[in-house]
C-alpha cells in the first residue's frame, strides 16, 4: 500500500474529495467508449456514458485521447 502511495504521488495524483474510491484509471473500455463517441459534447459524454466521472475528468481524458490520435496519425 505505501508503494502505491509514493507512486501515485510521483504520477501526481490525488484523491478527489468527492470519491470514496479516490484515483480510479479509466478501462480500455471506457476509453474505447469515449473515442466511439467524440461526436457527443464533453457534458453529453459525461451525463450519458460516464455518470459517475466529473466533467472535468471527462473533458480532460477527452483532450489526451485527442492529442493520442493526431500523435499517431502524424507518426504513422
């Protein structure tokens, strides 16, 4: 348990206040989820696909899986 501790700090991560759970990583099914619906506005995919994520999670995730797709679409 201390390991994760030290871990997660040096990751930078903390534990959201309104979580019982704390950090939780997103599955590759969510974020399989998330880029077959890119479509939908942050809230949509927050208040329809993630109910129990903040938008500003889902936003923030949605902005990395972005920056993921233009990487490999310039390095492929």
């Amino acid at each position: 348990m201390q390991c994760q501790l030290i871990m997660a700090k040096r990751l930078g991560l903390k534990k959201s206040r309104s979580s019982e759970a704390g950090f939780r990583p997103w599955s590759d099914e969510e974020w399989t989820l998330l880029e077959k619906n890119m479509h939908l506005s942050v809230a949509e995919q927050q208040a329809i696909l993630f109910p129990d994520r903040t938008k500003k999670t889902v936003k923030k995730t949605r902005g990395r899986l972005i920056k993921n797709i233009r990487k490999n679409k310039g390095g492929a």
